[in-house]
C-alpha cells in the first residue's frame, strides 16, 4: 500500500482530486467515446463555459497552465512584439521562457505595481518608453487572477486597465491560475471579470481547483482563436482522450463546485490569516484577499514548522513564507499549524 500525507500549505497543486471531479471522470470512463475532443463530454463541458460566462466563446482545452498561458499568448503576439506583465507574473518567473519559445521569441515588458498588480501608469510607463523600429512593440498586457501574492484586481482596476487596453490596441490576457478564487472573492460574474472588461482570452485553470490536471482557454475574441487547435496539436497539448479533460471540468462547472471549492480555500486562508497575525511576531506581507496568506515571522519559527513536517514556499525572501490553503483544507491542519507556531514561538 502506497503511503499517504496529510494535506499541506505548500501549494493549492497539492491537493488530491475533488469528489465532483473524480465522480464524472468514472462516468466518462464507461464504454467508449470519440477521441480528440469529438466527444459529449467535451461539447457538453464547452458549452457550459459559454453559459456561465454568457457569451460564445471558443473553449480549449490544455494539459497544464505553462502550455495554456504561453500557447495563449503566442495567438496573440508575432515574434517581434512584446507582452506587458508584472514583474512577478507567473508567465515571467516560472514558465522557463516557455511564452518565449511558443511565440518565437516575443519579449516580456515587466511593469511594477503594489500588491502584485499592475496598473495603468506602470503599462503607459513601457508603453511610452520607446517607439522605435529597433524595440518590439507592445502587443498584449497579462494579467495574473488573482495575482503571485495573493491579491485580485477589483472591477475598477479591470476597467483602468481594459481603458488603456483600448486606447493603445492592445490585446488583454488573463492568467486564471486562481480565476475562481478571485471570483469567490469579489462576488462577481465570470463576465464581469473578464470580457466585459476587455480580457481577449483567460487561462481558466482547474489543476488548483479540484482536479488532476487540465487547464480551458477561452477566447472571447473568437477572430483570435484561428488555428488555435493547431497550435494546441503541434504543441503536444491535444489529448487523444479528450474526455478525461473535459469531464472533469463538467463535474466542476455543473455541480458548483468550481466556485465552491474555492470559496471554501478562501476562507481557510482568512481564518489562517487572522489566526497567525494575533501573534506579534507575525505579520502579512500583502493583503489577504484570495487563498493564500503571505506572512513575515521569524526564521527560527519557519525552521521549526520544517522540522515538524510542514511543506510551504520561503521563495519571498528571509522570514517570508506562503502558505496556500486548497479546496480541501481542514480546520484540524490549520489548528495544528497555528499550535506549531505558537510552541516556536515561546522556545
């Protein structure tokens, strides 16, 4: 028998496969179906992307988000122009300069900004900077929702940046790595969120929401999705059994557990964050706004918390640590954890 772990706070990746999920898998694995996205499954799943998002989007589907992101932003961009992006996008820091590779070679323009985000000065900022023949031009801003420290970008953020978008023609992508989070934190409509402030195409990520792998792409701007299986298919991102995607993903959108787990991952985060900082010696780093907490305390604390067996990322610096509540965190892990910063705290 294969050992187990209990959950951890390293990463929402971490988690196993969601009952929803795992539940229309089995069902989709009786008998056989169509490969390659010819199937109900992956009809029905793109379907109900369209309804709650209430638009005709074109829906994809990709193994990963490193695929999803950077096979997205190569529709966009041509090998001579550039994507603008916060200096701690995802698409800038942990992608192994797969956006690069798939879009033969556009440039990422880093912009800075509180909290994560970026914000119209810091996109006019490299907008403005140089025009010329020999510097490749701005094409698309990226977006990460919520963002690589946890915040989310508000409706009014959405709406300056989508404003600038426009008045320079560019194109808007949206990294969705935690897209449902962000909706649970905002109480707001998918729509709302994304082509009604302009986004062109989101990177809707499920991996992190309950299920074993998978990642939908959605191009509200259905004129850009041209060629786009090609792409997919040339990448090695087109799935034979196309279902084992795509049902899952209907488990999660059908059932209300997309939103569900996340609010649920949300909240967890809150208690964790209002638990940690009742102690002096610990505080956040950035607003906690979606599921994962950011927390500066001691460094002999965090090395104890290794010590006991506790997984979480330190990749923020000394003394700074994430810690990432999932669909299945349990008041028991983070009571446990919280105890374990207590007794550091007082040896």
């Amino acid at each position: 028998m294969l050992p187990t772990s209990l959950e951890q706070f390293a990463s929402d990746n971490n988690s196993g496969i969601c009952p929803e999920a795992l539940d229309y898998t089995l069902q989709a694995n009786l008998g056989s179906a169509p490969a390659y996205g010819n199937d109900e499954w992956t009809e029905r799943a793109s379907d109900y992307f369209r309804q709650i998002f209430e638009t005709d989007c074109e829906v994809f589907f990709a193994f990963n988000g490193t695929a999803a992101n950077s096979l997205a932003l190569a529709s966009l961009c041509q090998s001579y122009h550039s994507v603008i992006c916060h200096e701690t996008a995802h698409v800038e820091t942990d992608e192994c300069g797969a956006p690069e590779f798939f879009s033969n070679g556009s440039k990422l323009l880093l912009g800075k900004g509180e909290d994560g985000k970026l914000n119209p000065d810091a996109i006019a900022t490299l907008l403005t900077k140089r025009s010329d023949i020999h510097y490749p031009k701005p094409k698309v801003i990226s977006l990460t929702q919520a963002t690589e420290l946890g915040t989310v970008y508000s409706l009014e953020e959405l709406e300056g940046i989508g404003a600038i978008a426009q008045q320079y023609q560019l194109k808007i992508h949206m990294d969705g790595a935690r897209f449902a989070n962000a909706i649970a934190s905002l109480n707001q409509s998918p729509a709302e969120l994304t082509w009604k402030r302009g986004v062109d195409v989101l990177c809707f990520c499920g991996t992190k929401n309950g299920m074993a792998m998978g990642e939908a792409i959605l191009f509200f701007d259905k004129t850009l999705a041209e060629d786009f299986a090609y792409r997919c298919k040339q990448a090695g991102q087109l799935a034979s059994k196309m279902r084992f995607i795509a049902a899952p993903w209907l488990g999660l959108l059908e059932t209300g557990a997309w939103l569900n787990n996340a609010l649920h991952a949300n909240q967890c985060a809150a208690y964790l964050a209002q638990q940690l900082t009742q102690f002096p010696e610990v505080q956040l780093l950035f607003p906690r706004q979606a599921n994962a907490v950011f927390v500066q305390m001691p460094e002999a604390v965090l090395h104890y918390l290794r010590q006991q067996g506790w997984q979480f990322y330190t990749f923020i610096g000394v003394g700074g640590a994430r810690f990432m509540c999932s669909w299945n965190t349990t008041q028991a892990r983070m009571d446990g954890l919280i105890a374990d910063v207590q007794t550091a705290l007082k040896i």
